[in-house]
C-alpha cells in the first residue's frame, strides 16, 4: 500500500510556515522565503514523479521500482518467505528483485494507492520434476539405428521415496499452455498422475527396465547420424559415427584438438570456444547457463532383448521394406515383414506379377484383334456402298431410253 498522507502533511506545514515566515520576512528576509520555496516545489515535482510512474506500472499490473526502496523490498520478501515456510508451501520468488516480475493490481482508496502483489506459491508435494527425452540412437547395422518413437517425449516425476514416485507426461504442446517462472511451469488441468511408471515407455527407460521397455517402446529405425546434446553450461554429449579429430579454437588465441571415438562421449568446451565436426559446429557462450540436472542414461542392453538374429542382412532386409513404401518401418514390423518374407509373401508377389503381366498382353492382344476386324468391316461396308452409287446413273439412263420407245 503507498500512502500519501505524510507527505502532504509535511507540504501543509510548510506551506503554513511559508505563510508565517512571509508575515514575518516582509520586513526582513526576502532570499530565505525564495529558498524555501524552491524546496517546496522540488518535493512537489519528486512525489507528483513518483506517483505518476507507480500508477503507469500499475496499469501494466507490474510494481514499480519507485514504489519500494531497497530495505523495504527486503523486508517484504522476508516477510513473505517466513508466510510460506509456516503454511508449507513453496514460494516460487527466489530473490526479492523477482518481486518486479510477478503481477500486481491496484485499488483507489481515498487519497491511497493500495498495491497487490500476486506471489504465486505451491505446496512442495505438488511440484514436479520435468525430464525431456532426448534418445541417442541404438545401431542395429552400419546405416540404420533404433530410437524410441513416442508422442510424449516429456515425463514429470514427484519427489518421494524410491519407487513410490507418481509421474505423468506431456509434450512441448503441453507446456506452451503453462506459465513460466524461474524455470518452473505453472500449469492448469494437469492434475492425473500416474501410480505405476513402467506401463509406459518413457517410465520404463526411466526406471532402467529395460524387459519392460522392450515390451511397450514403439521403436522405429531411422538413419544413422551425427548427434550432439548440450547438457549444463558447457557439457555436450556426443555420438559420432566414426573416429574424429576435431579443431577447437577460442577468441583468445588458444587452440586444441579434440579426439572423439565411434559412439557415445561427453566433452566440456571452454566458453567462447568454437568446434567443428562433422556435420555440426560447437559454439559455446558465457552467458549460457541451463540450471537443473541431466540424467544420461545408456540403454544398451535394451538391444540385447532384441531378437536381431535371425535377419541374415540387416541393411538388405531394411531397403526392400523401404521399396514396399516402409519409410521408417518399427521393430514389430520388421518381424512382421521378415515372417512374410520367408517364401510365402515372395513366392505370392511373383505369382501376382506373372498373372498382372500376361493379363495385360492378353488384353492388349484382344484390343488389336479387335480394332482389325472392326477397320475390315468399314472397308467393306465402303466399298459396297461405292459401288451401288456408281451403278445407279446406269439404270437410270436404260429407264429413259425405253420410256422414249
């Protein structure tokens, strides 16, 4: 709440001392008069200032810098914290200057402008810990890997015991309907948790069973690439196909090489520094800073469950399920398609193909024999009508000649 009424008291009493001291000064101090006024004025000027910018923030529902000095915002913090720690609840504020960032409303009460700032706060056993998956590829031949093909790449868990947590998920869609505040999301209708973790994928990756994932991840295969996470600051985690040695140079003049070996690694790069791979360039900042945890999980023995025996060709198999329009066909489909393959579904293909082919000479055969023998009874139909037109003038000209006799 700012209030009003002691400044203006304090610009009363001047004024009535300025009323005085005019009675009194008209006969002896001039300059002393013009001095006071001019303080007058300037604290009219400051409080007219002060207000006019407290209002205008108002109207943007944020609080002004002016409307609290320094020890006073303190002290609202404080006060706010101690609110929240005796009702269990978490305040999402983490420093007082957060305080500017939260919305305010006001009301008009009289001659005082009454300020309220919304500090939102949640009980502890409400907030959740979001993890994003980001799945590094499983090669299952020089060309193609496996990865985890879900909708909701996003898994949130509560804090609890081991094996006592509750989670749900969500997609990046999800989130943009929240709102955001110190890397934590305030969001509505996003209230249905989950007991059991390991009846979905993300779940079962989570929690390293890997049999479980086996049994409910969608796996997909995609083409192998080069792939580069960044994690905090500046950790990245990197798979690289091949063995490579790459170029890093900083701005201040500094350069080393950096030696990557086939698969999985995780390298630092000192800030401002610039590495090139592959097919991806590093550009580390000093002004990035990714507060949270990563947790890197490796899911190899998720492909040791895999039955990839029995394709004697793996990247043979995966082209001919690419010509038979299987894009990025799944793990099941594979099996599915590799069943099939096994006599059956070939020997069927060719056997179609044949009856399609001879088909389509068949008819085109039967289209020819018939066009020929329609052009044959034209030529005929002509013919005989050409004939019976020269032969009529002849007729004719017999006819008159008996008529004359």
């Amino acid at each position: 709440m700012v209030k009003t009424d002691d400044e203006i008291e304090v610009i009363h009493d001047s004024i009535k001392f300025i009323d005085s001291q005019i009675q009194v000064e008209k006969r002896y101090n001039a300059p002393m008069v013009a001095l006071k006024l001019g303080h007058m004025e300037k604290a009219f000027r400051i409080q007219i200032q002060r207000l006019h910018a407290i209002f205008e923030m108002a109207q943007d529902q944020r609080l002004s810098i002016q409307a609290l000095d320094e020890d006073q915002l303190d002290s609202l913090f404080l006060e706010l914290q101690d609110f929240a720690k005796a009702r269990n609840l978490l305040l999402l504020t983490e420093k007082p200057l957060d305080l500017y960032q939260v919305q305010t409303t006001y009301l008009a009460e009289g001659k005082n402008l009454v300020l309220m700032v919304h500090v939102p706060t949640v009980p502890r056993e409400h907030l959740i810990n979001l993890y994003r998956m980001h799945p590094l590829p499983l090669p299952i031949s020089a060309n193609h890997a496996l990865i985890p093909d879900v909708k909701k790449d996003i898994i949130g868990l509560t804090s609890g015991k081991a094996g006592s947590a509750k989670s749900i998920e969500l997609s990046t869609v999800d989130l943009m309907n929240c709102k955001n505040l110190n890397h934590i999301y305030l969001c509505q209708r996003q209230g249905v948790l989950r007991k059991s973790m390991e009846t979905t994928c993300l779940g079962s990756l989570y929690n390293q069973n890997y049999q479980q994932a086996a049994r409910v991840c969608p796996l997909v295969t995609t083409h192998l690439e080069e792939i580069i996470y960044q994690l905090q600051d500046n950790w990245f985690l990197i798979y690289s196909m091949a063995a490579q040695t790459t170029h890093v140079h900083c701005p201040n003049g500094t350069a080393h090489d950096l030696h990557l070996l086939p698969g999985i690694s995780k390298h630092h790069l000192t800030p401002g520094c610039q590495a090139d791979f592959n097919s991806n360039t590093l550009q580390s900042d000093n002004s990035i800073t990714l507060p949270g945890q990563t947790v890197h999980f490796a899911w190899d023995a998720l492909l040791e469950l895999q039955d990839l025996a029995k394709f004697d060709n793996l990247t043979q198999h995966l082209k001919k399920m690419h010509d038979f329009g299987f894009k990025h066909p799944t793990l099941e489909e594979m099996h599915s398609f590799k069943e099939m393959d096994n006599g059956i579904f070939t020997d069927m293909w060719h056997t179609v193909t044949i009856v399609v082919v001879i088909s389509v000479i068949v008819l085109f055969v039967a289209t020819l024999l018939i066009c020929c023998c329609c052009r044959q009874k034209v030529s005929n139909a002509l013919v005989h009508h050409i004939l019976l037109v020269q032969d009529q003038p002849q007729f004719d000209s017999i006819n008159r000649a008996m008529n004359k006799f």
